[in-house]
C-alpha cells in the first residue's frame, strides 16, 4: 500500500484496485462453474457503464444464487474492480 501512495514523475495518480483475477476466482467458488470466469472478466474490462450493465446481467442469469449475492456484495466497490 505505500507504493502506491507515492507520486511517479510521469506517471498518473496510483490507486489500489481489487485484482479481477482473484475476485473471479471467488465467484467460481460460489457458484462451481468454470465457465462463469470468461464472463466476469469480460465485465469487469468494459470501458462503457452500458456494455458493463449488459454484461453483468447476462453474468447474472449465468450464476446461481450463491453467485448473485457475491456480485451483489461486489458493486458497493465496485470502482475497485471494474474500469467502467
């Protein structure tokens, strides 16, 4: 956490992010299915806040309700994982 409080010459402002890799893992705890992880990061790489809802939603019909209720969990940060 001290890296990245400090100030790079060149660079833009630093800030702490959530790894995708990692939360997508999470998730695939929860609801057992492999193929929910292409998904997730697929939402979480959406640059538009359009593409991003649609892609949760269809993340949402895809997991069960262990899953749901992790995504659920996740948008209170959601600024911390996802670029849109």
């Amino acid at each position: 956490m001290n890296a990245v409080e400090e100030e790079m010459p060149g660079y833009g402002q630093i800030h702490h992010r959530w790894c995708t890799r990692h939360l997508a893992q999470n998730l695939i705890r929860r609801d057992h299915t492999k193929d929910n992880f292409k998904l997730f990061e697929g939402v979480c790489r959406q640059r538009e806040v359009k593409l991003f809802n649609e892609k949760l939603e269809a993340l949402k019909l895809a997991t069960n309700v262990d899953g749901r209720q992790f995504l659920s969990d996740l948008m209170a940060s959601n600024e911390k994982w996802t670029l849109a």
